[in-house]
C-alpha cells in the first residue's frame, strides 16, 4: 500500500514541469500577494487555508512528500528552521508554489 501511495505522489509530480523557481524565488522577487491581508481566517475555507497560519490560503506543495498545506509566507519559516514538513515531519528539498 505505500509502495502505491509513493508511485503515486511521483507520478503527479511528474505531470507538472519545474517552473525554474520555488516559493523562496516568488517571495524574493516581490511577490505582490505574499504581504495581502486576508482579514480573518473566515474567509478562507478551512479546507483552503494554510495548516500553519490558519490564515492564508494554501499555495505551495512540498516535494518530495506532496503535502498541499501551507501558504508562501509560512514556507519562509519552515525555510529558516529545519525545512520539515508540519504533516508527516519529512525534510522536504523544494518548496513550489503552485498558481490555480
């Protein structure tokens, strides 16, 4: 059953093509929507919003695990500690923000 679930996770990762950045990239350049203001976590869904900050949406897979869970601004955190996963605790190597 892991074995499934792993083939899996590399299977979508493979769908989607390195964009030639990651989120730390986004954040460097000036990324307009990182410093936006959500007002309170109303007003993103539970499901949508970031797993660390409750306030953001969700905008960045962590790979190589795939977890879908916190925004950009909470990546940068995660940067500067020990680059874990808040889900399943896995050292993650790249952080890509996804754009819907």
């Amino acid at each position: 059953m892991l074995r499934n679930f792993c083939c899996a996770q590399d299977s979508i990762l493979r769908d989607f093509p390195p964009t030639g950045g990651n989120a730390v990239d986004g954040v460097k350049s000036g990324d307009e929507n990182l410093g936006k203001s959500y007002g309170n976590s109303a007003q993103v869904d539970d499901e949508d919003a970031c797993k660390v900050c409750y306030e953001r949406p969700i905008d960045t897979v962590l790979v190589p695990c795939g977890h879908f869970v916190v925004c950009s601004a909470c990546v940068l955190r995660l940067d500067g500690t020990d680059k874990q996963c808040p889900i399943c605790r896995t050292t993650y190597q790249l952080a890509q923000k996804i754009f819907k």
